[in-house]
C-alpha cells in the first residue's frame, strides 16, 4: 500500500492516457498550477455532479492559471461519452491499473452494501507549477469542494 501524499512533497509522477488514447505527463503542464481529481466512475450521480462543478467553474480556474485533469479506471471510450454527454472542458485520464491512483494513495477497499471491493476514494490534489503538492482533498465531499479548490489555488 503506497503512503498518503502530504502537502509541501512532490507530486508523485504519472503518464496516462486521455479520452482519446493520447498520453499526458506532467511535462505537458509544466509551470501550470494543476487540479488532479480522482473520481470513482464516469456517469454516475456523485462523479457527474463534481465533474460539471469542476466545468461550471473552468472560467474562474482558469484565472488562477491551473488545468483541471479528472482520473478515474475508466477507459477511453467511457470518457470520451462522458466528456460529450456534459460538455466537460478539460481531459479524463485512464488509470485502467490504478498504477497512478495507488501512487496517490486513493485506491483503497471500499464497502457498499455488505460488499468489499476496491476502488478510488474520491481525492483532489492540487499541484504548483514547481510539481509541489498545495493542497490534497482526501474523503471529498462533492457539494462545495469546487470553492475549496479555488480557495487552495488562490493561497
């Protein structure tokens, strides 16, 4: 089991592909602030509601220079018809290994229902441009965490 990355450590490194199969590192935002938020499963109630949060707020993200990358397991084509569905304006990576999700300590064994099985807690990390982790959301509660984002991103 990978440790929990803390603030003020370096961002654990990932290549993953996109919705369209194309990987992205984090030299591809070099110097950019980047929101990293890993969700369960494309099209399901909790993960749309804090996907469209993410798209309803993008213009004021973006103001503060940062990028906005979800992860889920989910593959490529499961993103690109999420992404279309809700006109989301930034990319979705593919951790289909959980290699990056365990590497953040998000993927863990989850409980529904009586049943045990694993999968990723919802988790914000937001990173600098040095690749410095600012600000990490563990257990995050969808209502509101948009606003702590940008609250983070503005410190």
């Amino acid at each position: 089991m990978a440790k929990e990355v803390a603030v003020g450590e370096k961002a654990p490194d990932w290549s993953l592909p996109n919705e369209f199969g194309e990987t992205l590192s984090p030299k591809g935002v070099k110097g950019k602030s980047v929101v990293l938020y890993f969700y369960p499963k494309d099209n399901t109630s909790g993960c749309t509601k804090e996907a469209c949060d993410f798209r309803d707020s993008m213009a004021r993200i973006r103001k503060t220079g940062a990028v906005v990358l979800g992860v889920s397991l989910d593959g490529p084509a499961a993103h690109r018809k999420f992404i279309e569905k809700f006109e989301l304006p930034f990319s979705l990576l593919c951790d289909e290994e959980a290699k990056v999700s365990k590497a953040y300590g998000v993927y863990k064994e989850k409980s529904m229902y009586g049943r045990k099985y694993w999968g990723i807690e919802r988790s914000t990390f937001v990173i600098d441009g040095a690749g410095l982790i600012k600000a990490v959301f563990r257990k995050v509660k969808v209502d509101g965490h948009v606003e702590e984002v940008l609250t983070a991103l503005k410190a």
